[in-house]
C-alpha cells in the first residue's frame, strides 16, 4: 500500500481544489498539475544532495499527505461558486445512450488498466532508456548525468521517468510502472471533453469527444506501457484547456499560471513538446496582445520563467554535459531534417498520413503505397531520402501481406479517427460563423499548425505514429462536436458505438501485451514478457544471469550499444541474486564518458562484465575486456550476449 502514497496528495489536492471550483474536471486537472510540479521539485531537491531513497520519497510524500489531508479538515467549506463555463450543462440531461458510451469507454479503459497493472514493461525504449534510466538514478541515489553507452538514457526530457522511479522505489518494484501511461490516458479523455465543453459542445459532444479520445487505437496501445506519448499528450491537452479559458475569458493570472505550468510539464516530458506547445503558445500570445494590448509581455514573461524553472534541472544536467540545454541525437542519426522546402513539407505531410492509412486488408495498403509513390514522382522528390527520412523506407503499415490488425504501439494506424478528423475539418469550415464557431476554427488552425511545424522539422520515421497522439487526441474534441450536430442523430450514434466496438482488438491484443491468444500476458511467465518484442535475445540473457549467479558476481559492468536492451539484465539479476546488485558502464566512448571521473564510477572494479556488441573491444582477437588496467577474458557466449569474468 505504500506505493499509492504519492496518491494521497493527489486525491486531497482534488478535493481541496475542488472546494473552491465548481468544475469537477477542471479540478481534477489542477491537481494533477500541481502533484506533477511538487513531484519535479521533490526529485530535483532530493538529487542535489544524493537522497532519492525509499526512506526520503516516502517520508515526503508521507509529511505532504498529513500536512494536506490537516489543511483541508481545518479549511472552511466555502460556498460554492457557480461559474458560466461549469453551469452551461446545468439543464442538460444524460440520456440512457450516453450513459451506455461512458460504460464502454470505462469497460475500455478498465481493460487498459488490466493490462498495465498484470504485464510488465517490455517495449525497445522502456528497455534501453526509459526503465534503465530509472534503475541508475535508484542507484546512484540521483538524477544526475552518469556514463553510458545508451545517450538517450541522459538528454531524454525525463519526468514520466521520474514518476515512475518514485513508484518503483516505493513499491520495491516495476508493478506499477505502466499505470503513469494509463493515468494519462484517463485524464486526457477528461481533458478533452473539458475542450469540447469550452468549445461550446453539450454534453452530448463532450461524451462524443471522449469516446474518440478514448478508441484512439495507438493511445489504447500506449496505455498500458511505459513509453511517455500519453503522459505528455496529457499535458498538452491541459495546456490548450487553459488557452481557450483565457480566450473566453477575462485575464486571470491563475489561468496564466496554469498556462506556465503545464507547457513546462509537457516540455520536461518529451522534446517534442516544442513542436506541440509553440503553436498554442503563440496563439496564446496573440490573445494576450489583443487582451492587453501594450502589458502584453507580463504573462508571456511569466509563462516563460515557469515553464524554465521547471526544466532548470534537466536544462543545468545537459548544460553541464553536452553544452546546451537542449540536446539531441548524434549528428549521424538526426531527427531534424536536412533540407527545408515546399516539396519536402508536403512529402512529409503525405508519409506521415499514410502511416494511419494501414487496414486489416493488404490490398489496401498497397494502393495507398502506390498512390503516395505517384505524388511523390509528381513532387520530384525520393520517397526515401535519408535528408528527409530518419531509417528505412517509406511504406503503409501493414504492407500488402497483412490480414489483421497492425497492433504495435510503435506504428499502429489511426485510420477510422482519421478520417473523421477530416470530415470534421471540412465541416466546421463550410458552416456557418458563428462566434462558437470562431473559438472552434482558432483552435482548428493551432492544431494544424502543429501538423506542419511537425512535418516541417521532422525526418519521417516508422514511429512517427505515436508521435501524433497529442494530435488526435486534440481533434477529438473537433470531431465530438461535429458528431454531435449531424441532424441524423442515430448516424452519430451508430459512428460512436464503431468506434468502440472496433478499438476492442487493440486493446485485447496488442502485440507486446496481449490479453487473449496463446501469448496472453495472464498465460505467459513474467519474464517471458519482458522479452515478448524480442524473443530472440531471451535465452541469452538468461544464460548470461545464470552465469553471473553462479559466479556470485553482483557488480557487473555494462558494454553495450548504443540501442542495445539493458533493462531486463537488471531484473534477471536483481530476481535471481540475494545481495544488491551493482550495474554500470564501462569503457565508455562517448562524451558521458567524462562522467567517468566522478568517484562513484571511477572506484567501480565489476567482477564481471556483460557484453552485447559483437566486437566487444578491440582485442577482441584474444577475446577479452580491459578495463581499469585489469583483464577479462570472455567466459560464456551466445549470440551475440557475451559474459566476461574478472581473473583475480
């Protein structure tokens, strides 16, 4: 039970917020934002003097929830107040239909939630980075930079990990890892609904605004795991919440205050929340110079130093490092594009819709492929330019094989949600104007913009679908009030209940996390699932543990590749060995290697070494490690998994 302690505040937060806000939902936002904020200070504060222990978070986290839990017992009930954008719903009546959708997306959510909680982490990056970056700051008692042969491990925005390194601290294990995604999934849902509400939906909107929000096949996917497209999608949408507050209402610095903090949040998420926040943050700007016209530049200002304060640690970390507080990839593997033009802006534009146009039918697949090959011929322009193209080569997920659904959260379609959100679109700008419809066409163009600065900044890649999140769920609230104006009522009402139906296989079997087949997460081994994405390599790090076991090695040193699993090591050893186990880097070559000099590392002798490069160093000829003057000569082997023992 002391893993939920972090959740006490939370709850009181909500409660004590609430007291003063009419708005359950907006309620339950400022208390996630709030808890978010307190959860950045606490890390950063504990790291600075090396306390990120269980003893420290829990007694914290303790202190804070009995100083709450005794402020909101003490505090004076006020009156509640009745505000315009919490009243409009007053008089609306939840119909036995709408009732029957929010039972489905609580049946869908539920399974999502199942499914975090039985399965453990298992996708590429929560094995590389996002789980491995835990288990060293857990170590090093610390979120500090530390050498690595995985870069991603350090100048990655890093607060989803943060979350869950205070719940797997807490709870001595990684049971609960998933549930941060699954948390941000259910807030967003709310949030979006929120946004249609502000955007004039009633509350037949807003449920239709939830049930697409909800029945997005790749955030279905993204919940129950461990990656961080939902948990910043989350603070996006909380940010244009607070936008369009500000453009229906008066200037309110607790609404600015909002705006600071959760373009902050989204930032020291996922770096790509620049590219998600800069629109909004414009339009934002453009309200406050209409506003207030020459005090413009007091709550952009304010927004401004929020949203640094709340990076500072991982911006000083980086700075410190790399030399720049935003740091990226090597220059070998760029994100960005090389080159910038019209055409490569609508080449972008056309591969990143096509990765939503993959179907259960190959057939269709292939002549989305073809007719997105033709343009490009027209456009002049290589499909698969690596200018313009991170790996690989372009091509519809799915391809012409496929015969089922494609349920990977790394590139799985939105195809149904696209195509509403394109009739949407196409909806709203053929309607009339009306001064709802205005809010609703501004918050159209923000969300378009970010579709081009995306397209315009980023190279194409196979994952770039799970990068859109934040879109989709920020057209959902589009599409739930255009559904919910089609004369037809039974045609909205049948799209709904689709939309619900049809996401059940991506939540019941999703490749990584399945819940039924043969390799169901309740019929499969903890440890196997660790490996479900990546059988291959499973036999041998098992055999390499039961090496390290045998030996009774507990300080182990890593030599890996830049993308290579670090991970499930970690739990094998920690599952199999009774005494703590010591896991880091050694030999490192890239510039965390300076890191190197710090006590902590360079008094680290490990009595073994764990290989995955299939030339580990370059004596490689005598099969052997040098490292600190001492030799290891390779003592077990498979694939490419090679165990290097210490000869004393």
């Amino acid at each position: 039970m002391l893993a939920l302690l972090p959740l006490i505040p939370f709850t009181v937060l909500f409660l004590f917020i609430y007291r003063y806000n009419s708005c359950w939902r907006s309620s339950l936002l400022w208390a996630a934002i709030t808890w978010g904020v307190l959860l950045t200070f606490i890390t950063e504060v504990l790291s600075l003097f090396k306390l990120i222990t269980w003893g420290w978070i829990a007694g914290i986290w303790g202190l804070l929830s009995l100083t709450l839990i005794v402020a909101y017992l003490r505090t004076v009930k006020p009156e509640r107040v009745t505000r315009t954008e919490d009243s409009q719903d007053g008089n609306d009546q939840i119909s036995g239909f709408l009732l029957v959708l929010l039972g489905g997306i609580g049946f869908l959510v539920a399974i999502v939630g199942l499914t975090a909680i039985v399965a453990p982490p298992n996708t590429w990056d929560s094995m590389t980075y996002h789980m491995s970056r835990v288990l060293h700051w857990m170590q090093h008692n610390s979120v500090a930079h530390y050498p690595t042969h995985i870069p991603r491990q350090l100048y990655q925005n890093p607060w989803a990990e943060f979350t869950i390194m205070h719940f797997q601290l807490l709870s001595g294990s990684d049971r609960l890892a998933n549930l941060v995604q699954w948390f941000s999934m259910i807030g967003s849902v709310i949030g979006v609904s929120l946004i249609a509400k502000q955007l004039g939906a009633s509350i037949r909107g807003q449920v239709f605004a939830a049930v697409v929000a909800a029945t997005i096949p790749m955030g279905i996917l993204q919940g129950s795991s461990t990656q961080n497209d939902y948990v910043v999608s989350f603070w996006v949408i909380c940010l244009a919440y607070f936008i369009i507050l500000t453009l229906k209402s008066r200037v309110s610095w607790i609404t600015i205050v909002g705006v600071g903090a959760t373009m902050g949040m989204a930032i020291v998420t996922k770096a790509t929340a620049y590219i998600y926040t800069f629109p909004l943050f414009i339009w934002f700007s453009l309200i406050m110079i209409k506003r207030l016209g020459w005090r413009w530049w007091k709550p952009i200002l304010m927004v401004g130093i929020i949203v640094i304060l709340i990076n500072l640690g991982h911006y000083i970390r980086n700075l410190d490092l790399y030399g720049t507080p935003i740091a990226t990839a090597s220059e070998e593997l760029r994100y960005t594009n090389e080159i910038f033009t019209t055409s490569v802006l609508v080449s972008n534009i056309l591969r990143n819709i096509g990765l939503h146009l993959g179907t259960p039918i190959g057939i269709i697949n292939a002549i989305s492929n073809k007719i997105i090959n033709l343009f490009h011929l027209v456009l002049s322009v290589d499909i698969s330019d690596p200018r313009t193209t991170y790996t690989g080569k372009f091509g519809i997920p799915g391809g012409l094989s496929t015969l089922g659904i494609n349920a990977t959260e790394n590139n799985t379609s939105n195809t149904l949600h696209l195509v509403l959100i394109v009739f949407s679109i196409i909806a709203c700008f053929i309607q009339q104007q009306g001064r709802k419809q205005r809010y609703i066409i501004s918050y159209i163009a923000a969300i378009i913009s970010i579709v081009i600065l995306f397209c315009f900044l980023l190279k194409w890649q196979w994952w770039n679908s799970r990068l859109h999140l934040p879109i989709f769920l920020l057209f959902s609230a589009v599409v739930g009030i255009v559904l919910s104006h089609i004369k037809l009522r039974q045609v909205a009402n049948v799209i709904a209940v689709v939309l619900i139906i049809t996401s059940l296989p991506w939540a019941l079997s999703g490749r990584e996390r399945p819940l039924v087949g043969a390799n169901s997460i309740f019929n499969t081994s903890r440890t196997e699932q660790y490996f479900n994405s990546r059988s291959r390599i499973q036999s041998g790090y098992l055999g390499a543990s039961d090496v390290l076991k045998s030996k009774k090695c507990t300080d182990i040193g890593l030599y890996l590749g830049d993308n290579d699993w670090e991970y499930p090591l970690w739990i094998l050893l920690q599952e199999q060995t009774d005494s703590p186990v010591s896991i880091k880097h050694i030999n490192v070559k890239n510039i965390s290697a300076s890191k190197s000099e710090l006590s902590s590392n360079s008094q680290f002798i490990p009595c073994a070494i764990f290989s995955t490069k299939p030339e580990p160093d370059q004596t490689n000829q005598a099969e052997e490690i040098t490292y600190q003057n001492r030799n290891y000569p390779q003592a077990w082997s498979k694939d490419n998994v090679k165990v290097f023992i210490n000869q004393k």
